[in-house]
C-alpha cells in the first residue's frame, strides 16, 4: 500500500523540479539581464584609446549620469528612453541642442552598447543621423568663416615653397632639419589627408626598430621605413584616432625628395625637440598647427583640399571618396550633405594629381 502510494508521488515530486529548475534559470536570466552594468571604467581601461581621449570619454560619462535618466546607467534603458532623453538632454541645467555637442554623449553610449555586444539598431539611427546634422552645422560654420580660410592656389603656392625650401636643404652636409620635417608633414597632410597623431612618426631604415614599435599593441608607434633597396618609403599608421575601426594603414611613398629628406632624419622622430628628442602628446596639435602649410592645421587644410576636389576634380566622387579612406574617416555623412551625382565639366588636372598617382596605398 505504502509501495503503491510513493510511487506517484516521486513522479510528482520529478516533475515539480524539472518546472520549479525550468522557472529557476528563466528567473537567473532575467536576473542577469536586469543587472548589467554599464562598467564604464572598466571599458576605458581596457580600450586602447590615447590617455587624453580616455581622460575626455570619462568626464563626459559623469556628466551624463548626472542626468536623472542615467543615474542607473545607460544599458538598462531602452532605445526609445535613450533617444527621448537625448533629444532634450540637460546636463548641469544646460539643454544641449547643438549637434556636435550631444555627439559627445552619443560616442559615450556607443562605446558601452559596443563593449557589451548590443544590438542597438534605432540608437544607432538615431546617431547616424545627428551626425548628418553635424556635418551641415560645420559646414555651415566653415561658410561663415570661409573669409579667414585662404583659397587653394594661396596654399598650394605655400607647399611648393615649402618644397623648394627642402629641396636646397638636402643639397647640405648638415641640413637645417626644420626645413625637412616641415616638408615630410605638409607632404602627409596634402596627400594622405591625415588628422595629428598620424604625423607623430619615428623614422629609420632598420627594421629591428620599427618592430620594436609595433610588436605591442598598448605602445604602437606610426613607422616611416627607408628602405633602401627600392628606394621608397614604407608609411605605417598604428596609432591614430579610429585605428580601432579601422586598423593597420600601409603606404609606399614614391617620392626622392621625401625619401632624401628621411634618410637625412634617420634614426628619429618627425616631430622631436631642438634637442633630437620626441615632442610630448600635449604638444602635438600645437607643433603640427605651427609647421603646417600658412599655420592651417590639418583641419583648416582637409576643409581646402575637399573644396578642391569639389570644384576641380572630374569626378569629384572619387577624390572625395579616396581622400576620407585615406583619412580613415566615414564619408556617409558628408554624401548627405553634399549632391556628388554630377561631375565636373569645367575641371583642371593640378600639382596634386601627378603626386597622387605615384604613392600606393595598401587597405
């Protein structure tokens, strides 16, 4: 009788387990799910972001989370809580409107959304299209500024004496070193339409050095190889503001002067002090603002070459297209704001264009 009466009742119990295991790990899932955290500081510590970007992403974070909305972190909102708030977000009593501005804390969510692997589609959508807006707000800024911008053929005339300078340079024993570097950096700037850091270089013809830079990733160094069988440079960029999208970028340099003028500065840093030794990071934009072509810096310059290819390329698509992947820059939001389906009538092929032609780029 007892034997009879167990029996069931260790199926029921059986049973009872396997629905009360099955609620279990729906509930520890949902658990789990529920108690993601943003873990801001660990992503900056584990990025291979420069120290000053790292340093502007955290203050941005904490200015965010000062935000009512944000207070529990990012990841436990949804797109449409997170895209409601940004479009009246307040931080310190202040509304931020302008688009450039909210991209910060745009950039901010998307490195959280992209460390813990989520699919965030309307968020970045919404993204996409503020960066849209951004691009029409700069330019427009550039339009009213154009004023203070000289034309291309007034740079151009500069980067050609800039050139002639080098020139008589590398006829001496012992070169004015300036006059060389300024060259190799202009030469980047009007052909691989680079931001600073890609112009912070360490320049030789042994190959044991340029591995030394580039063996580990937490220390990478750009590289210009003088390599002297072909008689070419051999530009590498390890280190540069979206190296993490899109990685390794390696250039052969066809040209003599440039190739003369690395051989001069062999064994040392582009950029490097009266004494021979590196520039810091803090130093960087302004040594790059001061020996760029009319004191421009890259950003002033990238604006002119692009009008440049706007009103004197054939078929200014291309160009276009080619100087943001050199670059390594999205060129999606620029097409929103630009019509290229046509293409010049009235073109003249320039300086430029020979130049182009000779370097090869390796994506």
């Amino acid at each position: 009788m007892d034997l009879k009466s167990d029996k069931p009742k260790k199926i029921y119990i059986k049973k009872n387990n396997k629905k009360l295991n099955d609620e279990t790990n729906i509930s520890t899932v949902l658990l789990e799910k529920k108690e993601i955290e943003d873990n801001f500081s660990e992503i900056i510590n584990s990025s291979t972001l420069k120290d000053s970007t790292k340093k502007m992403y955290n203050d941005t974070y904490k200015k965010l989370i000062t935000n009512e909305k944000y207070k529990n972190g990012v990841v436990k909102l949804s797109d449409e809580e997170i895209i409601e708030s940004l479009k009246n977000l307040v931080i310190n009593e202040k509304k931020i409107s302008n688009p450039s501005s909210l991209n910060s804390y745009l950039n901010v969510i998307l490195l959280i959304f992209k460390y813990h692997n989520l699919d965030r589609k309307k968020f970045y959508d919404f993204k996409s299209n503020n960066d849209t807006e951004r691009i029409k707000t700069t330019m427009k800024n550039s339009e009213k500024k154009g004023e203070e911008l000289i034309d291309y053929k007034e740079l151009l005339d500069e980067y050609l004496k800039i050139e002639e300078n080098a020139k008589e340079q590398i006829k001496d024993k012992n070169p004015i070193k300036t006059f060389l570097i300024k060259y190799i950096l202009n030469y980047i700037l009007f052909n691989f339409f680079t931001r600073n850091q890609d112009i912070d270089i360490f320049i030789t013809n042994d190959i044991n050095e340029i591995n030394k830079r580039t063996e580990d990733s937490k220390k990478y160094e750009n590289t210009m190889f003088i390599d002297e069988k072909e008689k070419n440079i051999i530009y590498k960029r390890y280190r540069y503001k979206t190296f993490s999208t899109y990685g390794i970028q390696k250039h052969i340099i066809n040209d003599e002067l440039i190739y003369n003028c690395c051989v001069k500065l062999n064994n040392s840093y582009l950029l490097q002090k009266e004494n021979g030794e590196k520039i810091s990071d803090s130093s960087l934009n302004k040594t790059v603002m001061r020996i760029s072509a009319c004191g421009l810096g890259e950003g002033n310059i990238f604006k002119i070459l692009l009008d440049r290819a706007l009103k004197q390329e054939k078929k200014p698509t291309k160009e276009i297209k080619k100087m943001f992947e050199l670059r390594c820059s999205s060129l999606g939001s620029f097409f929103n704001y630009y019509d290229l389906s046509k293409d010049n009538i009235n073109y003249e092929e320039d300086f430029l264009n020979d130049i182009h032609k000779k370097n090869i780029s390796i994506f």
